[in-house]
C-alpha cells in the first residue's frame, strides 16, 4: 500500500483485502450491557469488524456503525463481487483510512 496524495490521506492499493475486511452485525445488547441502554430505541444491532493490521499494529476489532433494525448488513464480500462483475477487473483501488 502506498500514500496517494498526503494531503487528504488517500492510499491506494489492488487487494480487495486492504478494503474489504470482514464485518457482522451484532445486538447492542452483547457489547453494551445494563445499566446502559441505546437511545434512539431503534438503533439496536452494531456493526463490528476486524481492522486489518497496518505497520505495526495489529489487527483489532472495532465498531463501525450503528444499524437500526430496518436495515440489514451487505457483506464486505458481496460488495467487491459485484464491483468486479460490473468492471471485469480493477487495477487499483483508493481509499481513506479513517482507524489509524
């Protein structure tokens, strides 16, 4: 992975990996317990993921976003084979790192 632009943080790379960790979905329940509870009522299942290792960190989870329960989650997976069924191919990606 290398630095596009050092004014913004922009990296690029071409591992779909570097972009596509894995996330889930999970109740607020099994990471925040009583006495805390989640306001707004509706946002109750939290999106985590492993970050992947950069430099000299390791890989670590973290939460992401908070998902009321009208929505459902779109793997990282499903993403990039519908990106690389529309394009073909890619030869590389840039993206923002916003965890480090």
């Amino acid at each position: 992975m290398r630095k596009a632009s050092e004014k913004n943080h922009l990296f690029t790379t071409t591992d779909w990996e570097t972009i596509c960790f894995p996330v889930k979905s999970v109740p607020v329940s099994q990471i925040i317990n009583e006495p805390y509870r989640m306001i707004p009522p509706d946002r109750q299942r939290l999106i985590i993921g492993s970050l992947p290792a950069t430099g000299n960190k390791t890989s670590q989870e973290a939460i992401f976003a908070v998902q009321s329960a009208g929505y459902s989650l779109v793997p990282n997976a499903t993403l990039r084979d519908a990106v690389t069924q529309v394009l073909g191919y890619f030869d590389r990606i840039v993206h923002k790192t916003t965890w480090e």
